[in-house]
C-alpha cells in the first residue's frame, strides 16, 4: 500500500502556473503507474493526467494537453504535476493516486483503476 500526500496548490490568477507534488511513502512506489485526478464543486472526480510506473509514458485528459506536464522522481518517491496558462476552469481539488496493479502496460485514466489515493491540495484561479 502507497501513502500519498499532495501540496503546492493555492490562489493564482488566470494565465498563471503552479506545481503540484505528490510525495509517497513504501517501497514500491516505482512499481506503480500514478495519476493526477481533480474534482470540483458538484462534479465527478475526473482525469487530468497519468504516468507508467518507469515514467516513460503518460496520458492527459484533452482539456489540459499542452498546459499540464506530469513527470516522476522514483528515486524521490515523488510524482509532479506542472501546470502552466492555468484557467478558471481548472478550480478544483487536485488528487495523485497509485494505480492498483503494479508494472502495467497502459498508463490507466479511470478511477476505478486506481486504489491508494492522497487527500488533495485546492488549486483556485481567480479570472
């Protein structure tokens, strides 16, 4: 089992950025696919961005391709999310996850598929 703890959320303005951090606690957290999930006000937890366990593939939802940048430090047992030209839109509580089956082929983008999850950092853009 991963233990995840997110931070680097806060108040920025639109067109702004900011880097999420995802740090894990095991052993095996290099065994594991990771997402970045985010969930609003009266809305469905959904995807942003995914990452294979070796980092050498990653998965994002249309709506951040080209603005968000997920990356990993195994060694660091630390998962990122770069977010740059951000939008009000982007308002929500950001979650990393550990995917549940460890060394898959297809960076996964469900929820279902992931099983350890942190307790979110809120990322806010103001217009």
């Amino acid at each position: 089992q991963v233990q995840l703890v997110e931070s680097g959320g806060g108040l920025v303005q639109a067109g702004g950025s900011l880097r999420l951090s995802c740090a894990a606690s095991g052993s095996t957290f290099s065994n594991y696919a990771m997402g970045w999930f985010r969930q609003a006000p009266g809305k469905e937890r959904e995807f942003v961005a995914a990452i294979s366990w070796s980092g050498g593939r990653t998965n994002y939802a249309d709506s951040v391709k080209g603005r968000f940048a997920i990356s990993r430090d195994n060694v660091k047992k630390t998962v990122y999310l770069r977010m740059n030209g951000l939008k009000p839109e982007d308002t929500a509580v950001y979650y990393c996850a550990a995917d549940r089956r460890p060394f898959t082929v297809v960076v996964a983008t469900r929820v279902a598929d992931f099983g350890s999850w942190g307790q979110g950092t809120q990322v806010t853009v103001s217009s």
